[in-house]
C-alpha cells in the first residue's frame, strides 16, 4: 500500500492523458484524470458485481429492483413507480422487469390496498433470501475491492464522489 510520500505507480489513464497532451497540448486534459478513472473503476465494478451475483443466478438489473423493495423494508413492497424512480429506468422497462422476475418467483404483483387501481410489487420468500445472500457477496467483494484504500481515507474519497453524483440525482 502506498503511504502519502510515495507516489502511486502510473495507470492506463496516465498513459492517456500524456497521449493526448502529447498530441493535443492546445486541449486542457485535466478532467480525463478523474473521470476517466471514474469510468474505468465503475467498469471493473460492474464485472466484480456480476461475479458476486452469479452465484445467485442474478443480473445486476435483477439485484436492483430486489435490493430497492428490501430496502424499502417489512413487508418489501413498493409500486412500480416508486421502483422506476430508485432504478432510473422507464415504465415500460420496469414492467418488463417485473414480468421477468415474477416468473422466476422472486417478486409478486398486489393489488395496491389504497388504490384500486394499482399495484404493488412485493419481495416472495425466495426473492428475500436471493437479495439477502447476494448483498452479502457484494459487500465481501466491494470490501476487497477497497482494501488498496486506507480505511481513513475512504470518507473523503466518498464526500468528493458525491459531490460529483449529486447534481445528477438533483
């Protein structure tokens, strides 16, 4: 692990930005330093995202919806709406989605007890214990994937992510 003093080996965005200085001087590269990197890390996560859910027989988009109902907590409803919002995707995906894990058991449909119209989407026993199991194989890789990280610098690099990430959410 490095300390503060020592500098950190260089990485293929290094490599990419002295190209492009290189070849581009007139061009300010700076925001390639950081976001490159940002795209780079959130590649190599969804790989280790995939590999952690694989056991459990899950896409990343599957974890998603899962996830949003268990975190929505006892008794893991939520409408389709309220899951279009938490996973950024349209209605029409989300019925999809909610079609596709319905058949595998892991979601039901419900008439909505306020609304006579609507529906919710609830977490099944097996959806429960699916979300479950594979949270707890994420959280084992995404805590191996930090480890190059001193814990006490962890905060910080969070703080300046979401500085980053918020605007979008806004």
């Amino acid at each position: 692990m490095d300390s503060p003093e020592t500098p950190t080996r260089p990485d293929e965005v290094d490599r990419i930005v002295e190209a492009w200085q290189r070849v581009r001087p007139d061009l300010d590269v700076e925001p390639l330093t950081v976001l490159s990197r940002v795209s780079r890390l959130a590649r190599h996560l969804d790989l280790a995202r995939r590999s952690a859910f694989a056991s459990w027989d899950l896409e990343t988009w599957e974890f998603d919806v899962l996830s949003a109902l268990r975190r929505a907590g006892e008794p893991y409803r939520l409408s389709p709406g309220a899951l279009v919002q938490q996973t950024l995707v349209t209605s029409g995906t989300m019925t999809n989605r909610i079609d596709r894990l319905e058949q595998r058991g892991l979601v039901e449909r419900h008439r909505s007890p306020d609304d006579r119209r609507g529906i919710l989407v609830e977490l099944t026993g097996d959806g429960l214990r699916t979300v479950d199991g594979a949270l707890t194989d994420l959280l084992a890789v995404e805590h191996r994937l930090l480890d190059v990280l001193p814990t006490a610098d962890r905060p910080a690099l969070a703080d300046l992510l979401r500085t980053l990430v918020a605007p979008f959410d806004a």
